[in-house]
C-alpha cells in the first residue's frame, strides 16, 4: 500500500479490526508514552535508553514507528537500535551473494573488513599526514603495473592512481589522451590554445561500452564514433575501429570483457592496424584498454595474446578493484604508459596541507578503504590464488553454460548461447531465449520469475541510448533492439554447488512460465481474435 508518511495511519486487518499507527514529527513530546499507547512526536530522552528498563530494539517505542523520512529526527537513539534499524532496511534487499548480474566483490574476510573500517579514518589525498598510506598506494600501483607489462620507470614509480572506481578512471584516461590530443593538433596546425579549444575531438569505440563512457562524452566533451559489432561475437577488431578514425580522434578503446557477454575486443589485433594508421597518415592515435572487468582475469590465464602495455601504441589501462581485484565497492584503478604527455596533463600539485603533493584524481578527499583492501588482497592471494580465483570461477561458468545449453523444448534448444565460450573471455554465462520457440514471454520475464527464488539474473534488451543523439538504438549490427539476453556473472562466491542450484531454478522458472505465459497468452489471442469477428461485445463504461 502507499500512503502519506507523515500523517498517522489506520490498517484495515480484515476481520474486523484496525490499528492506528502514528509516525515520528520533528515537534517534541515532554511525556514518555506508556507500554499500550501508540507512539507520536519525538520519543523523549526517557525512551531513547536512558530509562531503568532499556528494552532491545523490537521490544522499544521505536519498533512501532514509522520514521519520518524528510526530516532529521530531533533526538537520537541509542547505537546498536540504529544499527538494527540499518539492518532491516537491508533485509528487504536481494540477497547480494545470490545477485549475478553484477561483478562487484560482496566476500570479505574479518581480516580485511577491519583494515576497511582502518581507512574509514584515513584522507588519502593528505599524503603529507599519511605519507606511508600514501606509499602503500603507490605500492599498489607498482603492482599493476608489473601485473600489466608497463615499461619501468626510470625513477621505479608506475605513473597511476587509485580511483573510485572505473568510472572515475577512465575519466582520468580519456582526459589525458585529450590533452596529449590537443598538444599535437595545435602544433601539426600552429594553432593557439584558445583556438585548438574550439575543436571537436572524437574517441572511437565498441558499442558494448559501460556507462561511465557516457559521463566522459558528456562531461569532457568529446564525440563519440561507435561500432557495432555482430551479436555472435560481441566484440570489434582493429580495422573495424580504424575505418572510423581520422585526425580528430584522441584514441580508440579496446573493451577487455564487455559488461554484457565478457568478450574480449581484439587489442592486439586493433594495436597493429593503429600503428600502421598512424604511420601512414602521420598521426597520433592511442589505445586505452578499458579492462574494467578483465585486467584481473586476462593476466591469469594462459596463452592470451599480448593486450596490455606490451602493445606498442596502448597508453593507458583501466580496471576496476572491486570487480575480478576482489577490493571493496569503490576501488578503481588507472595507469599510464609514462608521465610524459599522459598523466602529466591531469596532475594537480597541491601544498596548501603543509606539503606538497601531487593529485591525480577528480575528487580530492576520498577515504583509504579500498587502498587499504586492494593491498591486503594482492598480498593475501598472490599470483597463485589469483590463478586460482581465475581457474574456479571459469570452471564453475562452464558448469552453468553446460546446463543451459543442455535444457530443451519439444525437441529444440530452450536457448541460444551467446557468450565467449570456456576460454579466453570473463567468466560470465550469456544466453536468450530460443526466438525458434515463439515463446510467450521474453528473457526479462524469466528475471521477473527467477527472482521469486531468491536468485538475481540480469536481462535485458539488445538496445543502448546513443549518447550522441540519445535516440534508441540496436545494440548489435544483426540484431533487432526488441530481442532480449541475459547475464549470469559468476564472481568467487558462486560456488559449483550453488552453479547446481541456480541450473534448477533456471529450468522451473522456465517451466512456470511454460504453463502460465503461454495459456494466458493463447486466451488472450483467443479474445483478440473473438472481437475481431464481432464474437465479443463490449459494455460501455
């Protein structure tokens, strides 16, 4: 039911009775209520715990409350009855270790969620107060770039920040390649710098980009050139990106693992057919490898060919370190091939907090948390339990792309696998519907009752707002916008036993709606056709 939440309330039980529920004002109230009386107004500080009986959250005034949700309330309530407030707000959220349509991380060891709690408390951004929190930083960054094959500095420090997120780091990307853009526009031209402003810069890319490439065309002002690729493969090669290039362009983005199947674009491939583009035409076109998703997964497995800096023209890569990083929410992570034309450009020397330092990030102040994690965890794993959170977490999507391509209808395929396979690719499971069934409900549909399981799997339509033109638009070159997909994201907590389990849930969905969407929808087919032979007559309202 909806209702106005600050007026007091009356629930109709049904059976002859009601109860009146009154909600919290911001005006006080000097008496205490008794043990039988509905609460209204501000509960005093009698109630609040400092009364003789302090009684547990569900047996205080405050479990028959409903709190005011425009206003601060005008006095507090004891710690632990926030807390538990807290906690059954999240009790009506999806259970985020069943919840497969994201890959942000949701394990954590009580190790590590208690060096999270420790960064709470840090500002990275004052490095002259914590300078050795911002040497573990810069650690981390070294890492990386190893993990990345990023040639060695000559003064041994990677040039790179940690992030909130990858949003924030491609944002910091694309911006650099901007910059260096610039600089070699204005002399291949002799322009000024007001006059090199007035020029509109491209960037070219997969059509399969996340949405912070969305905020980076917008905020940056930059022109996107998109290209779609088939909806077989997911995925774009150089000369498919280098057709579309010309001397506006800052860069092309190579995607290592798209959001939607896990696909890999063919950075190699894309780094070849740059090299000789900006040879012959005089040129200075980078790649920046959005590895949002793969730049903790690509690195461990074997026989991949070379996407990261060992590819000559890629200038800088991005990941996020609450993804496939196993960090916490909100760790991101970017590094440059150099300083020189790259993360100089965004670099901000600040000395007003007693020293001086150097800032790379949109925003200044930002808490150590996910530094603190994304180094307890490159610690606590290693190369070896990174291979080996690699190794499980693709077995156990072989396991469910096995499953799904093994469930049939009347003797056909129930659907169309349309994911990378078992190699090469993120261990992500994508798949639709069999169009050859002529189903009566679609893959969201099938979401909808997955749900009702306690499982989140995401889907959605074969469609994207251009951010150019922000009309809708097919996602795939092949592929009508209205065909829907979905995703399963198989993170390190989805075991091979839950992998079973999810496979059954799977399968009953379908079977429900087997049953239910197809004689609701032949009855409705059957009304339709009835009025329109004249079968049905319609009484007026």
């Amino acid at each position: 039911f909806f209702f106005d939440h600050r007026a007091p309330m009356s629930i109709d039980l049904g059976f002859g009775g009601d109860i009146s529920i009154e909600r919290v004002s911001t005006e006080t109230t000097p008496d205490e209520p008794t043990p039988n009386e509905p609460v209204s107004g501000t509960l005093s500080k009698a109630s609040l715990g400092s009364a003789p009986h302090d009684p547990s959250f569900y047996g205080s005034p405050f479990a028959r409350t409903v709190p005011d949700r425009e206003t601060i309330p005008e006095a507090g309530m004891p710690a632990r009855y926030c807390e538990r407030m807290i906690q059954d707000y999240h009790l009506l959220d999806y259970n985020e270790r069943l919840n497969t349509s994201t890959y942000v991380n949701v394990v954590f060891e009580p190790e590590e969620e208690r060096v999270a709690v420790m960064g709470m408390k840090i500002n990275l951004a004052d490095q002259t107060v914590y300078p050795s929190s911002f040497q573990l930083h810069d650690e981390v960054v070294n890492m990386l770039g190893h993990l990345w094959s990023v040639p060695q500095p000559a003064d041994g420090q990677v040039a790179g920040a940690g992030c909130v997120g990858s949003t924030e780091a491609t944002l910091l990307a694309g911006l650099a390649l901007k910059f260096r853009w610039r600089d070699w526009y204005k002399k291949k031209h002799g322009l000024t710098d007001r006059e090199v402003r007035g020029v509109y810069p491209n960037l070219v890319m997969s059509s399969m980009y996340q949405a912070c490439w969305e905020k980076f065309f917008k905020y940056m002002d930059v022109e996107p050139i998109l290209v779609k690729p088939p909806y077989q493969t997911m995925n774009v090669g150089g000369k498919e990106l280098a057709a579309h290039c010309n001397e506006w362009t800052i860069a092309v983005v190579g995607i290592l693992g798209n959001h939607y199947g896990g696909q890999y674009d063919r950075i190699w491939e894309i780094n070849e057919c740059i090299e000789e583009l900006n040879r012959d035409k005089g040129w200075q076109i980078g790649i920046h490898v959005d590895a949002a998703s793969g730049g903790f997964i690509a690195p461990f497995q074997k026989d991949l060919p070379a996407w990261d800096f060992r590819c000559k023209n890629v200038m800088s890569i991005s990941a996020s370190g609450h993804k496939f990083g196993q960090s916490v929410c909100g760790t991101g992570w970017v590094v440059w091939r150099q300083r020189k034309e790259l993360s100089e450009h965004v670099a901000v020397s600040v000395s007003y907090l007693g020293g001086k330092g150097d800032s790379y990030t949109l925003n200044f102040s930002r808490p150590a948390s996910g530094v603190y994690v994304q180094f307890y965890k490159l610690n606590r794993l290693g190369m070896t339990g990174y291979r080996e959170l690699e190794r499980n977490m693709m077995t156990n999507a072989k396991i469910i792309r096995a499953g799904i391509k093994a469930m049939r209808k009347d003797g056909k395929p129930r659907f169309v696998l349309l994911d990378d396979g078992d190699k090469h690719c993120l261990p992500v499971v994508t798949a639709m519907l069999n169009p050859d069934l002529n189903l009566g409900y679609d893959d969201i549909r099938l979401q909808y009752v997955i749900a009702e399981s306690h499982w989140y799997v995401s889907a959605y339509a074969m469609s994207f707002t251009n951010p150019e033109t922000e009309n809708k638009e097919p996602l795939f070159r092949d592929a009508p916008e209205g065909q829907t997909m979905f995703r399963i994201v198989v993170k390190s907590n989805l075991t091979a036993k839950l992998a079973l389990h999810l496979l059954d849930t799977l399968e009953h969905a379908c079977q429900f709606l087997d049953e239910h969407e197809n004689f609701t929808t032949q009855k409705l087919k059957k009304r339709l056709d009835a009025t329109a032979n004249g079968q049905v007559h319609h009484k007026p309202c």
